[in-house]
C-alpha cells in the first residue's frame, strides 16, 4: 500500500468519526427542541434552563471543532493527493464557509447566554 493510500485511508477513517459526532450533534439539537416544547406546553422538562444553556454552548462548540475537522481533512487532502482533483479549492472554500458560520452560530448562543443572564429571557 503506498504512502498516499495509507494517508487516504485515515482520513476517511476521520471523516467517519466526524460524521458521527455530527449525528451526535443532531441527537442533542433534537433533545434541546423537544425541551423548548415541553417549555412551551408547561410540562415537565428534560434539562433545567442551567444544563440546557451549557448544554447548547458544549453542542455548538462541538459543532464548530467538527468544522475545524473537516476544513483540515479538505486540506490535507489537497496536498496529499497528487490528482489534483478540481473540485479541492471548491471543498475547502465550502469548508471554510461552513466553520465560519458554525462561528457565527457559537457566537450568538454565547452572547443570548449573556443576554439572558442579564434581562433573563433568551433569544433562540
């Protein structure tokens, strides 16, 4: 097996593991959702709105390192692979793209945790 294989082989292995932790990512989303509707119809609730909160900002973080992940894979990729495949640039812009908006969506649930901590209401 050549270099190249041995360095492709790993990095579908970590795209794997980054695929399941996305899907972990969805699992806890659904969690937070179905919270936020037993909220709404005054029953009893699956988190307290402390772990909810931490909850939420452990769930986005991890989103954005899952990010990180993937925008690295798309770039190692690019380097190892000696086809020059012509979409790589394309991969990586997307890459780049969605761990800046992951950024983004970390950014707002830390700065509504701010917000709720001082009017006490959060914004979703």
């Amino acid at each position: 097996m050549s270099n190249y294989n041995l360095n492709q082989t790993t990095l579908f292995y970590l795209q794997i593991l980054l695929s399941l932790l996305f899907i972990i990512t969805l699992i806890i989303s659904i969690t937070l959702s179905y919270n936020e509707i037993l909220k709404a119809k005054n029953k009893d609730v699956l988190y307290t709105e402390d772990l909810e909160k931490n909850i939420l900002i452990f769930n986005r973080s991890l989103a954005v390192l899952i990010n990180i992940g993937f925008l690295a894979i798309n770039i190692i990729d690019k380097k190892v692979n000696t086809n020059q495949d012509k979409y790589a640039n394309l991969q990586i812009d997307a890459s780049l793209l969605t761990f800046i908006s992951s950024l983004i969506v970390l950014y707002i649930a830390i700065d509504n945790l701010k917000s709720k901590n001082e009017n006490s209401e959060i914004v979703l």
